[in-house]
C-alpha cells in the first residue's frame, strides 16, 4: 500500500489538531477490537488509523460534534 502522509489525511479533516483527536479515537477503538476499515493492517495502529482517514472511511465532523456534547 502507498505511504499515507498527514497532508492526505488533511483533505478530509479540517486542521492538524482535529487530525490528533480523530487518530488517538479511532487507536483507541482499534485496540478495543474494532474492525478495520481498510485492508489488511500494515504496521502499527496509528498507521492503519491514518489511512482510514486519508480513504475517507472516518467521519471526523459527526465525532467532533459527539465530544461537544459528551462536555
């Protein structure tokens, strides 16, 4: 698989600092045994995290909205 960089994460999340929260979520849900959301993991979790991302399967606005309400 080609190598994912934060700038292909960027296009579809709005700032590096959302990219940090939405990264350290989905970790999170990975290591509590979710299912991965592109092939076959390559690596660490965070790598897999981030190219979920760059492919658009995340949906970073909804998450940003639930972490405002969960305050």
């Amino acid at each position: 698989m080609a190598r994912v960089t934060i700038e292909d994460c960027l296009r579809q999340v709005q700032n590096r600092f959302s990219l940090v929260h939405a990264v350290a979520r989905r970790v999170r849900q990975i290591r509590q045994n979710a299912r991965y959301l592109v092939g076959s993991p390559q690596g660490e979790d965070i790598v897999t995290a981030l190219r979920e991302i760059a492919a658009g399967k995340i949906n970073i606005e909804d998450k940003e909205s639930e972490d405002h309400e969960e305050k």
